[in-house]
C-alpha cells in the first residue's frame, strides 16, 4: 500500500478547502493544493480538474471569496479567503464529519455489544 494514492471522498474536499482557508487564511488555488497534500502527507493528489470546481461552488455558494493577486513568485493569481457564512458552514461540516466518523468507527468494529 505504500505509494498509493487516495481518492477524496465525495463531499470531503469542501470541508478540506474550507478548514484550509480558516487555518492558512487567504491563499490562491495552487497553494490551498499543495497544502492539502502535505497535511495528506501526499496521499492526496489534487489537480486542477478536481480543485477549481470545488473553489467555484464554494464561491457561488458564498463559503468563500476571491480577488486578483501577486503570488509569491510574482505572478497573478486569484486569492481565496473565507467569509463569514463559510466559517459557519466549517462548523456544520466539521460537526457532521465527526459524527460520520464516530459511526463508521462503530460500523468497522463490528456488533461487539450486541
């Protein structure tokens, strides 16, 4: 199993991004990637075909918000932050990510109790 890479769940790089943003503060596309697959420790791989959708709903769902910038190597770029509505929405996600793991966890263990 070393060396392979994982898939994200579906409805998992929302929370990713957004508890990215809350950590990291505002950082453009490429960073919010690259930063994702280093807490991943690289079991992640993120591209531009599965991040910038995820980026777009986010924005058109008011989670989070752009502007132009001058990334650190001086190009332009487009800087994501988190609003207000998206520090809420981190909350309900982080909240139901816990509450899905716990059971899962109940679930792998098997029907030891029962």
């Amino acid at each position: 199993m070393a060396g392979e890479k994982t898939e994200v769940l579906q409805g998992t790089l929302d929370l990713m991004v957004l508890k990215t943003l809350d950590t990291m503060g505002p950082m453009h596309g490429f960073g919010i990637a690259r930063r994702i697959e280093q807490i991943s420790e690289n079991l992640l791989q993120l591209n531009q075909g599965t991040l910038y959708p995820a980026l777009l709903r986010l924005q058109q769902k008011g989670w989070i918000a752009s502007k132009q910038g001058v990334s650190e190597n001086n190009r332009r770029a487009r800087f994501y932050s988190l609003t207000g509505a998206g520090r809420r929405q981190l909350k309900k996600e982080a909240e139901n990510w816990e509450r899905m793991t716990a059971m899962m966890a109940r679930l792998l263990a098997g029907n030891e109790g029962a």
